[in-house]
C-alpha cells in the first residue's frame, strides 16, 4: 500500500510475515534478527535454513543481550577515540 514498487512490498510483506511469526512462536523479533544475521553469513547457498526457522531457534535471551550490550559498549568506544 505504501510500497514504492511491487518488488518493495514483497520484502515488507516477507519482513512483517517474519516478525508475525515470532510473534506466535513467543521470541522476540528483534533477539530473533540478530541470531540469524549472526548465523547467515556463515551458511552457503545450498544449506538447509529450517534449522533457522522461528519455530526451530531456541534464543538465549540473557546471551542476546548481553552480546548486544558489548556491542554497543565496543561501538561507543570507538567512537570517542
């Protein structure tokens, strides 16, 4: 509806079916997000990405946002040296 092209409504209609799915499946979409940008780059393009599923990811929420925590703590550093 708001989509400037149709391939751009098809990536927001994938991206809102991802967290919707979360959603049923009680993760949090945004711990979700940042275990698969972690685990993608580290599959090849004939790897089985069930495993990655939402209904198959057991999080850690403590270890996510702990990670997320140094990261930003790494980020500010760096940023004022």
């Amino acid at each position: 509806m708001f989509c400037q092209s149709v391939a751009g409504a098809d990536a927001s209609a994938t991206l809102y079916s991802i967290v919707m799915t979360c959603r049923v499946n009680d993760i949090n979409p945004y711990y979700y997000f940042l275990h698969l940008f972690k685990a993608l780059p580290n599959l090849d393009d004939k790897s089985d990405f069930t495993a990655l599923m939402p209904w198959n990811v057991q999080l850690d929420y403590v270890t996510a946002l702990r990670n997320c925590l140094v990261g930003a703590y790494q980020l500010a550093v760096s940023l004022l040296i």
